[in-house]
C-alpha cells in the first residue's frame, strides 16, 4: 500500500508539472486540492504529498490561507537560476564530451533536426530537453544531472511559452549547432563556453517575461 502511495504521488507530481511547463496552470494559479483529486482521479494523501515535492522544487507555494498556488518567479529567482545553470551545465557538457560516442552523437543529430522542423510549443520543449539531456548523459554524474533537470523545471514554462525561444528562432537552432559541432570534433572547452552563451541568450529572454508579467 506504501509502494502504491509513492507512485501514486510520483505519476501526479509529474502531470502538475507539465501542466505548469506548458503554461495550462500559469503563474499565481491556484491549485485547488479537490479539483486536482478529480481531475486526476486520486484521493488527497498522494495529491498532497505531490504538491509538498513540486513546493521542494520551487515550482508551488504552500500557504495556509491560500492553499497551494504556482509560483511567480521573480527577476532575482531568474538570475539565481540561471547562474547555477551556466555552472552545473557547462561542466556537465564539458565532462560529457570526454566520453561521447558516435551513438550519443547521432541521437542528439537526429533530434536537432526534428527540433527544427517541430510546430508546436509542446513538441519543441519535449525536444530541446532531450537534446541537453542527451548532451550532459555521458558525463556520468548523477547528482548533477538531476539538479540540472531541477533547475530547468523551474524556468520550462517560461522558455517554452516564449514562442521567439525554441526550433521558430534561428538564433537558437544555429546556437544548438554550433554546441553541436563542438561536441563532434571533440572540443570540451569550446562545448562549455557555446552552452554557456546559448542559456545566457535564454536567460535574457526569460528576464524580459519575467519583467513584464507571463502573457
């Protein structure tokens, strides 16, 4: 039954956070207990336990007179995260370089294009996550690689309802190849430096969202 529980919680703390990630549930929404058990077809203990992980996350307030509502992150969140990003990913690429094959690299080909010709909001963020991902797999360090997909989960509805942000801009597809390259000819240092540059362009943007409130 305890099994049962956890994975209850696991399954719908992964549904809240897509919803967030996709804009469905914005900034200041609340997140009603009984609705959400409804929706999801759970009782309150699991949904509750998942709420608790998401505010663990940074991506829920929990308050007593309010219960719980997405939180609005603000200009210096932004910076916080970003800058730990710039930190935990350029190392983490730059390590994962040493041990990339050929395998590796032409997954991470192969979703670049598809990142290109992707439509909709929903597709290009499910692709430019497993892009990084496939990018930092190699460095083997697991640690890091959750935090970083932590640190992500936080910003994801801001970079994926940005629509200048993902495969419609060339900017950033041209930024993905050059990373891209980097990782092909063997570059670790050059790896770091252009996936740096590449959240520094994204972090612009977001502070901007951020700044004016989300659309």
């Amino acid at each position: 039954m305890e099994r049962r529980s956890e994975s209850t919680a696991d399954l719908v703390a992964e549904s809240l956070r897509e919803l967030i990630a996709s804009g469905e549930a914005m900034d200041g929404t609340r997140l009603v207990e009984r609705d959400l058990a409804e929706k999801f077809g759970v009782s309150r203990i699991p949904l509750r336990e998942a709420l608790q992980r998401l505010e663990s996350e940074g991506l829920v307030e929990i308050n007593r007179n309010r219960g719980a509502v997405v939180r609005t992150l603000s200009p210096a969140d932004v910076e916080e995260i970003y800058s730990l990003r710039m930190l935990l990913e350029g190392d983490a690429i730059y390590q994962a370089v040493k041990h990339m094959d050929d395998e590796t690299l032409s997954r991470v080909e192969l979703v670049h294009r598809l990142l290109g010709d992707a439509k909709s909001r929903e597709k290009q963020g499910q692709l430019n996550r497993e892009f990084h991902e496939l990018l930092y797999a190699p460095c083997g360090n697991t640690r890091q690689l959750n935090s970083i997909r932590d640190l992500r989960t936080q910003v994801e509805r801001y970079e994926r309802l940005q629509s200048t942000l993902l495969a419609d801009t060339k900017m950033f597809q041209r930024e993905h190849a050059e990373i891209l390259k980097a990782c092909t000819d063997g570059n670790a240092k050059g790896a770091r430096s252009m996936t740096v540059a590449h959240l520094a362009s994204a972090k612009r943007i977001v502070e901007q969202l951020v700044r004016k409130g989300m659309p």
